[in-house]
C-alpha cells in the first residue's frame, strides 16, 4: 500500500517533494525506492510527526496529508487537491 501511494505522489507532475514519515524505515525504503523520497522517522502520532513540518518556515504550501493505506489516490484526486 505504501509503493501505490508513494508512487502515485512522486509520479504526480504538481507534487514536489513527498515526504514518508514511518516507524519502519529500512523495510519501507527498501520496497518503495526511488530519489523523489524523502524519508522521516515517524514521532508516536501523525500531528507529532508532522508538527515540525509546520513550525519550519521553509515548508512549501499547500501540503497533502494522506496514510499509506489510501488505496484509492489517483491522479484525479490530487489534481482536484492542487
């Protein structure tokens, strides 16, 4: 489920930067390789792994925040987001 939405997003022409914030990062990077990832360990929840992210003034706006098990992405769906 991780490949299909890390793929999804990094094959996506209006996505820059996808960001995989994981508990198991070896195992993740291993079945979900390319260089559009940027991989984060994750914090105990999704707002304390994210809550850097948004205090940084250098995050680029708007984000899309979306678990791994969205089997349902598609391109229309984040072209509708952007």
């Amino acid at each position: 489920m991780v490949a299909h939405v890390a793929g999804r997003l990094a094959g996506h022409p209006a996505i820059g930067r996808v960001t995989i914030h994981a508990a198991h990062l070896p195992e993740l990077q291993a079945a979900c390789p390319g260089p559009a990832l940027h991989w984060q360990q994750a914090a105990s929840s999704i707002a304390a792994s994210l809550a850097p992210m948004l205090a940084d003034p250098a995050t680029r706006y708007p984000l899309l925040v979306t678990t791994a098990d969205n089997v349902l992405l598609s391109d229309a769906m984040i072209d509708h987001f952007v």
